[in-house]
C-alpha cells in the first residue's frame, strides 16, 4: 500500500514546486494567453484571424490528417496545452484543478505530469485512429482538430476516481457527495458538449483513450507498478542536469 494514498488533499499553492496540477494550470494558462495575444498582434497589424489560424495555430494543434500531422509533429505535444477559446480553457482548467488535486492528495505529485503526458499521448492516437477508421469523421480531416487537455484531465478524474472511488467530496453535506457521482455527472457533461456538433464528436476516442489509461495507470499503480517512474527519473535528470547531486537526489524520483 502506498503511503501517499492516506494523505490529505494537498492545496493550491503557486510557491509549492511539488505541486504539479499548479505547474500545469500556469503551463496551460501561459500558453492560452501568448496565443491570445500573438492573434491580437496579427489583428492590430491588418492580418486576418484566417491567417493566424493558417500560421500558428494550426502549428500547435493536433489535425484530424495524419498526413498533416507529419508536417508538425510535435503538435502531439504542444496540442495538450494549446486552448483555442476562453471557455474551453476556463472550464478545462477548473476540472484539471479538481480532479488534478484530488489525485494528487491521494496518490503524490509525481503521478501527475506522467498521467497527463501519457494519456494526452493515447487520446492523440485515439482520435487519429478515429479520424482514419470511422466513416464519418474521414471527411471531416482537412478541417477538423484537436486541441486542450480534455484527454489528460479525462485521465486524471478515471485515475481518481479507480483508487478512490468512495471518496467524499463536501463529506459535511449529508455525508458527502461520493466521487464516482461527480465523475459520471463530469463524463455526461464533457461527452454532451463534444456531442452537440458533429465536428467536436470526433474528440470522442481522444476521451476514451485518455480515460482508459487513467484506468490502467492507476490500476497498475495501486498494486505497485509505477509507470511514471521512469519518466520522472529521465526529467529530474534533464532539470537537474548542472546541479550537484545531493544525498536525496534518488529520493527525489522514487
């Protein structure tokens, strides 16, 4: 059993370094407003919004072609941090703080960034698959693409809720509402809005994807299989790169 399972909820705190769902919302957020106003710059100089899709965006962001997605391949990556519209990221983010803390409590800071990367990684191949092998999202490629976190945070409320299904949430309202409940009620709100056009229905195998390996994550996790392990080592080595080694340093990755 992992000790870190019976800890408390950790709290928001932007001076925390161990605490990973912060870094991730000033990551997302960071990135939300450089876009926002690298367009007002492309306005301010007579350039079309067309045109600033055309030049960045459609850089960062994952498209529906595979054959585009080679041009940019790393909007594999950049397409899990990239929030094209303000209420995309503003709901985006007040799940990820949600779930992200709640699993974060439970489980340590060091299963965020992988669970994220991961999962944002299979929603990716996901909805390319899905993109190529269901009928009616293969025309919808030239035009259609993905972008945000709603794979990783689909992850990060699976994950949650596998090691803790119980959970109580308000646990002085009535007894508390359990966290199988809020993840059923954020499944239906999340799948419904992607539902209500047709365009965003391709976003449907990213959400599965993300939450299937919130499931396997998690699951392995519980009986002592740390999948993120490996990650964490490789990118404390890569921050940690000109800094002396210290007696913790391995503590710091385990």
């Amino acid at each position: 059993m992992h000790q870190e399972e019976n800890r408390g909820i950790t709290q928001l705190s932007l001076g925390d370094r161990r605490n990973m769902v912060t870094q991730l919302l000033l990551v997302n957020i960071t990135v939300f407003m450089l876009l926002f106003f690298t367009q007002i710059i492309y306005n301010i100089e007579g350039n079309t919004t067309e045109r600033f899709n055309r030049e960045v965006l459609s850089r960062i962001i994952l498209s529906g072609s595979f054959q585009q997605v080679l041009h940019s391949p790393w909007s594999i990556i950049t397409s899990l941090f990239a929030h094209n519209s303000f209420w995309m990221i503003f709901s985006n983010m007040i799940w990820l703080w949600g779930f992200g803390s709640l699993l974060q409590g439970l489980a340590g800071h060091r299963r965020i960034l992988p669970l994220y990367i991961y999962s944002g990684l299979c929603g990716a191949v996901f909805y390319l698959l899905g993109m190529q092998l269901i009928p009616t999202f293969r025309e919808l490629q030239p035009y259609a693409a993905m972008t945000g976190a709603s794979a990783s945070i689909m992850a990060l409320a699976i994950g949650a809720t596998t090691i803790a299904p119980n959970y109580r949430i308000y646990p002085l309202l009535s007894g508390g509402i359990p966290l199988w409940a809020i993840t059923i009620l954020f499944i239906i709100i999340n799948v419904g809005t992607h539902v209500v056009t047709q365009h965003d229905m391709t976003y449907l195998p990213a959400l599965f994807g993300g939450g299937l390996t919130g499931f396997i994550y998690m699951q392995q996790w519980r009986k002592g299989n740390d999948f993120g392990s490996g990650f964490n080592r490789i990118l404390y080595k890569i921050t940690h790169f000109s800094h002396p080694k210290g007696p913790n340093s391995l503590n710091m990755v385990k």
